[in-house]
C-alpha cells in the first residue's frame, strides 16, 4: 500500500466498508470526510489505479453502473497498513 496515494488509500476504506458500493456512492461517502467535491476526473481513474492493482475487483450491476468489492489483497493492505499506524499512534 505503501505506492498507494492518500486518496487512493481511503477508497479502499470506504470499499471495504461497503457492499459491492457504485462509483457514485463512493463518491459521495469521500466528498462528505473531504467536505469538498470528488469530481468524476478524480475519482474514476484513481479507483482504475486500485483495481489494476488487484486491490479491488470491479463488476458490473446495469449497463451504467459498476460496483466495487475489495479483493483479499486489499484486505491484507489495509491490515498491513493499520499494523504500521500502530506503531506510532496509540488508541
């Protein structure tokens, strides 16, 4: 995860917080903690970075809609990722 930017980083929270979410919901769940627009330049091509990553699998629900599902990879990522935060942040 450690090639991953941010905002790459947190799409794989808000996917593996969610079943199977569409672009849309995605987006709209990131412009909320961002408090700022998520435009469609920004959020369609960093969620192809992650699906050609294997981070997550991309499927489709109609001819306009895709959904979203995090891989077991990206899964081990942010267990991983969440290990090394540990360290220097306590709870």
């Amino acid at each position: 995860m450690h090639d991953l930017t941010g905002f790459q980083r947190d799409l794989l929270y808000v996917i593996n917080g969610f079943d199977q979410p569409s672009g849309q919901s995605i987006g709209e769940e990131l412009q909320e903690y961002y408090e700022t627009e998520i435009n469609h330049g920004r959020l369609y091509p960093n969620l192809d970075t992650v699906v050609n990553k294997d981070l997550v699998e991309k499927g489709q629900l109609d001819r306009r809609t895709n959904y979203y599902t995090i891989t077991e990879a990206g899964e081990e990522a942010i267990q991983e990722r969440r290990q090394w935060e540990e360290q220097y942040v306590e709870m």
